[in-house]
C-alpha cells in the first residue's frame, strides 16, 4: 500500500470549522476513519483545551492514548517552535513527556532544533526533519551530525500558488539530494497540496494529506473529513465523495 500519512489538524482551530478535530476523543474518532480510508501513520497537534498546540505532557499523552486506543498504526507529533518558543522549554518539555510518540517532527529551520532532535533521540523517538522550501533548513539539515540518524525527512513545500507549489517542489527535492540516505515524505499546502501530493506519487516518495495541509478537495469544494481526504490522495479508495 502507498505510504500516506494523516495530518489530522496542524495549526488549524474551531475558526476553521467543525471538521477539524481538536480534542483527544475527536482526534481519536478522525484517526480511526483516516486509517481505514487508508493512511498509513498519523501525524498530530496536541491542543490546550482553548485550541493552542502545546507540548505540555499531560495533553500529549491523553492525545496519544485516545489515538492509540483507534489505531495501531505509528502516530507522531509536531515539536514546532510555535508550541513553544523557547528552545530550552521545549526540550525540557520532550524530557518531561509521560507518554511517548514514536515520532515526532523537528523543523530544521527554527531555533533549537539540533537541540530538540537529540532529546527525541535520547528517549528513543524517531524524528522527521522538517525542511521547508523557503528557509536555511536544507543547509543546515545538511551539515547536521545528527542527520544520518533521523526516521524520515519531511520535505513541506510552503509555496502555496498551485500554478508554482509543483516546480518550488522540485526545487526543494533537488536542494535536499541524498538527504543523508534517508527516505523523503513529500507534501505541500492549502492550494499546493494537491499538485504537490501529485508530484511526490509520480516520483514514487512517501506523501501526506490531511485537513492540516488542506480544508479543500481537489475540485475545490470542502473536505467532509480527513478520511475523505486520504481516500482521494489514494486514487478514491475510501469514502466515496
């Protein structure tokens, strides 16, 4: 089966609508659905109870435990610096985490990420290196000595005009090579989604789909749910539209 992850919410809250999940039981609920239309792992954003991402240790685990009680796929959260500005905070956050992810995404390009990474590392938590197009994350990510020890990289293509989402993609997988000998995940957002979801399958990469990345279905009109979304980036198998 092709490897399609779920990213079930991302920074997204209740102004986005209903369809996104926030809470634990809702994020559980959109797990289950999206891994039986078809993903393969399940990326999430663990959320206070007023709709902030938050690395707190008591959030992540309810948010595990009620995912991991749906599915028994591999689930993995954000670390992004937003849900934590301070470099330190945040690995002491990951240090103080109860329940463990079995992986979780470090974006190259912000401010303590070596730092983050190695504490995901020394508690046994597989990282995607998030490169974003756009930034210094490719460049640093290169000369990183902990670079050859990451489970994947995530390559996220912030170009969101979809008559360009699809070349800056391009140029972003060229910039990362190699990539260290380690596979590549491939997505883009909101209207580069699509066309870049489309460009990862042609080159045989791993891909992501998710009301994070995108509220809307390829022919423009509004996702019902995440699963709706995994069946259509896995050629319609799923719930049917």
């Amino acid at each position: 089966m092709d490897f399609v992850q779920v990213c079930l919410n991302g920074a997204r809250g209740a102004g986005d609508g209903a369809v996104v999940p926030l809470s634990p039981a809702a994020l559980g609920e959109a797990a289950a659905a999206a891994v039986a239309a078809g993903a393969s792992d399940v990326h999430v954003h663990p959320k206070t109870p007023c709709g902030q991402d938050t690395l707190s240790p008591r959030v992540v685990a309810a948010v595990l435990d009620a995912i991991r009680s749906r599915v028994a796929v591999p689930v993995g959260v954000t670390t992004g610096a937003w849900a934590e500005r301070d470099p330190a905070a945040r690995v002491a956050r990951i240090r103080s985490w109860t329940a463990l992810p079995d992986h979780a995404s470090v974006n190259w390009h912000e401010e303590g990420a070596e730092e983050v990474a190695a504490a995901l590392l020394d508690r046994g938590v597989g990282v995607e290196a998030g490169l974003w197009s756009g930034t210094d994350g490719v460049a640093r990510f290169a000369v990183s000595p902990l670079a050859g020890r990451v489970l994947r990289v995530l390559a996220e293509v912030t170009d969101r005009d979809p008559a360009t989402a699809r070349g800056t993609a391009g140029a972003l997988l060229e910039g990362i090579g190699a990539a260290h000998g380690r596979p590549v995940l491939l997505h883009g957002e909101d209207g580069g989604a699509w066309p870049v979801l489309r460009l990862a399958r042609e080159r045989g990469l791993a891909t992501r789909m998710g009301l994070e990345d995108t509220l809307l279905l390829p022919d423009g009109s509004r996702a019902r749910d995440n699963a709706e979304l995994i069946g259509r980036a896995l050629d319609g198998r799923g719930p049917s539209s």
